[in-house]
C-alpha cells in the first residue's frame, strides 16, 4: 500500500483478473486470515483519508479527527473482524 507506507506489503496472490476499459481489476487471496485482516485495517486507513480530502479537511486537526469519527461510525463493520472472519471463511469453502 504506496498510499500508507512504500515499503508496506501484504502476502497474497491474484486469484482472478479482469480487464477493464481503464486497467485490471484484480481479486487478491491473502495467505491467512491475519493477513487479509491486516491489508482490510489499512484499506480503512486509506478510505478515511480519501473522506477527509473530499471534504477538504487538509489541516484542520480536529476537522480532520471529526470527519475520521464520522466514517467509522458509517462503515466500520465492513471492516470487523467477524466481517472478515466470514470472508475468508466464505472463500475457503468457494
């Protein structure tokens, strides 16, 4: 993930690909589930970053924590780990 960190890396390998107009859509197969729950955990850091520059909150501190608070509370237990738990529980039977 270049986004959080250039070095930062999660092991896995693409379990499908799809050509698009503009690129590839690619499905990652992350080699446990702590992995694929560590890769969802900066995913969410991602998702919340990309929220607060939509919202134009560049150096405002505590616009910035606001905004962070607000997507949690929207989207959160898309990244529980029950939720991910039933993901790779879901893949594993696939």
């Amino acid at each position: 993930m270049p986004t959080l960190n250039p070095d930062l890396r999660y092991l896995g390998y693409v379990a499908w690909c799809l050509r698009r107009k503009r690129g590839y859509l690619v499905g990652i197969a992350f080699v446990d589930e702590q992995m694929m729950f560590s890769a969802r955990m900066g995913e969410q850091v991602c998702q919340i970053e990309r929220y607060c520059r939509l919202h134009d909150a560049h150096d405002d501190l505590q616009g910035i924590q606001a905004l962070a608070l607000e997507w949690v509370q929207a989207h959160a237990d898309e990244f529980s780990h029950d939720t991910v738990r039933k993901a790779f529980a879901q893949a594993v039977l696939d």
